[in-house]
C-alpha cells in the first residue's frame, strides 16, 4: 500500500508533475507537450499547474499564509492539466 493511501486516500500517481510560475506559463508548456515536433502523441503522464494554485493565499487568523501550508493535500485537487485536456483546472471546484 503506498503512503498516500491511508492519509489522503490517493492511490499511486504515475506522472512528471511541473509547477510554473503562472497560469499562463502552465498552458503555454502545455501546448508545447503537445506540440507534434515533441511528441506525434501527446502523452497524459506530464501534468502542469501553477505556483499561483498553490501559493493562494488564505487567512490564517489574522495574517494570510499560503494554501499550501495550510492545506498540504491540495497537491492531490484537481489543479493539474495534462497536455491532452481541453480545460485548465482550477482551485473553483
């Protein structure tokens, strides 16, 4: 059983995940991914997000802190996009 089964409920995640500065930077490596010079098929074990998901920030009593820090398993939402889907993910969900 992989550690993030009993804790987060997450079973094994087979991918390269990359984090960018921005959104935009997130998509723009995206389209690269699936660029037919990089690959003639895209391949859905790269995932890119943005430090902008990750770094929110959020109230942690009377100073903001970022979401990471206060909501570790965020790296497990549904804030990563492979080069293969059509739509970005975000925190709104």
């Amino acid at each position: 059983m992989q550690r993030t089964t009993p804790c987060y409920g997450v079973h094994g995640i087979r991918a390269v995940l990359t984090e960018s500065t921005t959104n935009q930077w997130a998509q723009n490596l995206r389209q690269a991914a699936r660029h037919p010079i990089v690959s003639p098929k895209p391949s859905p074990l790269f995932w890119f997000t943005s430090s902008e998901l990750l770094t929110k920030p959020v109230a942690d009593g009377k100073r903001t802190i970022p979401l990471y820090l206060q909501q570790p398993e965020v790296i497990f939402k549904r804030i990563w996009a492979d080069p293969v889907q059509e739509e970005f993910s975000n925190l709104a969900d």
